[in-house]
C-alpha cells in the first residue's frame, strides 16, 4: 500500500552549492519539494537576487514547501521571517528558539496567522548546539511550550536525527505529540556519520511512517536532511530518496 507523502529535501544538504546549482542538482533526482534555508535566499537579500531566485524555483518547477530553520533571538525578528515565507509560496515555517522564550512564542503565533502559515519548532542536539537550554533537545523541551500555547498554526518539526543523537527516541514522539507535528525533518546518524541519510544509522524509516500516518496529521512532504560531504550530496539524496520511497510503498 503506498502511503500519500510527497518526498522534499531541506537546501542545506547543499550548503556549499549557489541556488541555482542547488536545483540543477535537484533536476538529477526525484525531489520535486523544497524546504529552503536562508543561506540559499532568504529576507536579507535584496529584491533583485529574491526576484530571481524566486523565477529559478520556478523554472525548476520545484515546489518551496517551507522555510528554515530560522533561529530568532527575540520576538520581532518573527514577522520579517514569516512575510519572507509567505513571499516564497510556503506553507510553513520552520524555527528555533530558546524554550523559554515565551514572547518568541507569542508572536509566532500572531504571524502565523497573519500570513497563514504553520510554524513547527525545530528540535536540535549537541550536534550543533553546546547549551542545550537554547533549543528544544528533548520531548518535554516541546511538549511543555506546545501545551501551554494550544494552537492550531503552533506545533513541532520532527527532526529525527537530532532526537536520536539526545537518545530520544522519534517513534515515541510522534506517539506522544503526533497530532502537533507540521513538518518532519528525516535524518539519521550512524557511527560512520553524526548526520547521516534516513535509514543508514539507527532510524528505521519503514516503521517510522508508519508511527506517521497512524497518529499524526501530516500534510507537508517528508523532508530529507543531513550535512554530509558536498561531493556526496546528490547521490546520498539519491540513495534516500530510494529508501524513503520503498517505505512508502511498503
């Protein structure tokens, strides 16, 4: 039984690659979704380079399914990023903060409704991140701010890798905060790799999107992540992309 997901890649599996290299890369592969990083276009750019870089998504016929992930310091760098998003033709955004930001929350939520756009908390590890205070790291990090801010636009993206780094376990997160999940992030880690391609580590993508479709309401695409080395990008996308789509079809 194939299971209705479209498959998406998130833009700083090619870090290093200009926008428009980023695509023809992406023309090499099945993805056909775009989760865009700001480093690759974001609101800091001037008008020119978003104009174009708007018509080579475009030509590319790739679809921008979201953005991020956007860190924010304080609550009013919320807006700027959100009309960024909704200039973009995303659907939601993706964030991280300080938990206890609760005016970071706040005003999330305003703009989120604003631009209609749903906002999904990243959760992020020591991989990245020295003071885990400063990211959401754990189960409770996102349950707590989500409980306290109930709101239909508010809720969680599930980045897989990073929870298997915290020894969190994903299946247990969507079985506790599925119907909250807006956008997921697919991302392994092995030991040849701390990042790594869903499914060549400890990630079992098979029974994962099976946790998925049973307690969660997801509508955007499963977006593939991981920094690997750039000469490596596209075949590793290649290679999940494949694992990804045998899940589906299982």
């Amino acid at each position: 039984m194939s299971r209705d997901y479209d498959i998406g890649v998130q833009s700083v599996v090619f870090r290093d690659f200009s926008l428009g290299d980023l695509l023809s890369e992406l023309d090499e592969t099945e993805v056909t979704h775009l989760e865009l990083w700001g480093h690759h276009l974001g609101p800091d750019h001037d008008d020119a380079t978003v104009a174009a870089g708007l018509d080579a998504v475009d030509t590319a016929d790739v679809s921008v399914c979201g953005y991020g992930v956007v860190d924010l310091e304080s609550p009013n760098e919320a807006r700027e990023h959100a009309a960024f998003a909704d200039r973009l033709g995303a659907d939601y955004l993706t964030v991280n903060y300080p938990p206890a930001a609760d005016a970071i929350t706040e005003e999330l939520i305003e703009v989120a409704g604003a631009f209609d756009l749903d906002v999904g908390i990243h959760n992020y590890s020591s991989v990245h991140h020295d003071d885990l205070s400063r990211v959401f790291s754990t189960v409770d990090d996102a349950r707590g701010v989500l409980d306290r801010y109930d709101h239909e636009r508010l809720g969680l993206c599930i980045d897989t890798g990073h929870f298997l780094v915290e020894d969190v376990r994903p299946d247990e997160v969507v079985r506790d905060l599925g119907d909250r999940i807006v956008a997921c992030h697919l991302k392994d880690t092995s030991d040849a790799e701390i990042e790594d391609v869903p499914g060549a580590g400890r990630l079992d993508v098979a029974s994962f999107v099976d946790l998925l479709e049973g307690h969660a309401d997801l509508t955007a695409p499963l977006v593939i992540e991981y920094e690997l080395p750039q000469d490596r990008a596209t075949d590793a996308l290649r290679e999940a992309v494949g694992t990804v789509r045998r899940a589906l079809d299982d």
